[in-house]
C-alpha cells in the first residue's frame, strides 16, 4: 500500500504549492482535488477544511452557477457522512443540469 502512498503524498504536495498562489484561490476544482487525495491519505482532518474551504469559494465567480461544483460537493459531503449537505448540493446540482 505504501507503494501507491507515496506518489499521492507527492501529488498533495504539488496541490498544496497551487492553491497557494493567489490565482487559484476560487478553484473549486483544485479544492476538489485536493480534498480527494485527503481522503485516499486517510487525513481526515484536511479533508474537513478542505470541504470549508470548498464551501467558502460558492460565491467565487460562477461557482455556485456550476452544476460540478454542486457535485463535487455533494459527494465530498456525503465522504464525510453529512447525507443531509449532500442531498441538498446534489438537488442543486441536477437543478443546474448536472
């Protein structure tokens, strides 16, 4: 298992670096990411915060007019078992034809 860790580690790092730069601040898409190699990595506590962060760039430009964005949320949601949070962006989602 360590054998396949190793790279996804590695990729996190490089994920970190980008959302560092301010240009990438409200990219839902690099949150998303990043948020799934947390969970692969078993840190619960980053996928948390990364799910925060997600939730805090809605209103970045047309974010919360993207039915990905719903998406990708929802299922981090339903990762972190709020079912509740997940079924709501998934409603939203198909809402924006997703």
């Amino acid at each position: 298992i360590e054998q396949y860790r190793k790279p996804l580690r590695e990729s996190k790092k490089y994920f970190e670096q980008l959302k560092a730069i301010p240009a990438r601040r409200g990219d839902y898409q690099l949150l998303g990411e990043l948020a799934n190699l947390y969970d692969v990595l078993g840190e619960t506590d980053n996928l948390k915060n990364a799910v925060r962060e997600m939730e805090a760039v809605e209103n970045v430009g047309d974010n919360a007019r993207t039915a990905d964005y719903w998406r990708r949320l929802s299922r981090l949601y339903a990762i972190i078992g709020d079912g509740k949070k997940a079924e709501a962006a998934d409603k939203k989602a198909s809402e924006l034809g997703g």
